[in-house]
C-alpha cells in the first residue's frame, strides 16, 4: 500500500497548486500582467506534472519488455481525448 499512497499525494498536491493558482489568476488586477503572467506559467506547470506521471505510471505496471506497447497506448488514449 506505501507504493500508492506516495504518488496520491504527489497529485493532491498538484490539483491543490493548480486551484491556488486559479483563485490567485481570479484575483490578481489587470493592471499588473507580470503577475498575471507568473499565475499563468505556475497553471501550467501543476498542470503538467499529473500529465507526466500518467507515462511515468505505465511504463513502471509493466514489464521492460513492454514498455514501449504500455507508452504508444497511453499516448494513443490521450490523443483519442485531445479533440474533446
């Protein structure tokens, strides 16, 4: 159970960063667009690290000898929901 628990929190913390950085985005003034900009670069980077833990988990399930069929199907689901 250790092995899941470590990488559940590794997302909490990521979906808590991005809503803080939601609220901070609502609640910074148009006036100051460095910090708008700031706001908007720290979305993205709590946005991409669940991204890259979904390829880091699919390659870790798996076997070394399957681990590029476990990547090219994760990367054919997430271009699958790309257009939605």
């Amino acid at each position: 159970m250790p092995c899941l628990f470590v990488p559940l929190q590794v997302v909490i913390g990521y979906t808590v960063g991005v809503a803080a950085m939601l609220l901070a985005f609502w609640s910074v003034p148009a006036t100051l667009p460095w910090l708008q900009w700031a706001t908007v670069f720290m979305i993205g980077f709590f946005l991409y690290g669940p991204q890259m833990l979904i390829g880091l988990c699919g390659a870790e399930l798996v076997g070394p000898e399957s681990v590029g069929a476990s990547e090219g199907f994760l990367g054919w689901i997430a271009y699958l929901g790309e257009p939605t």
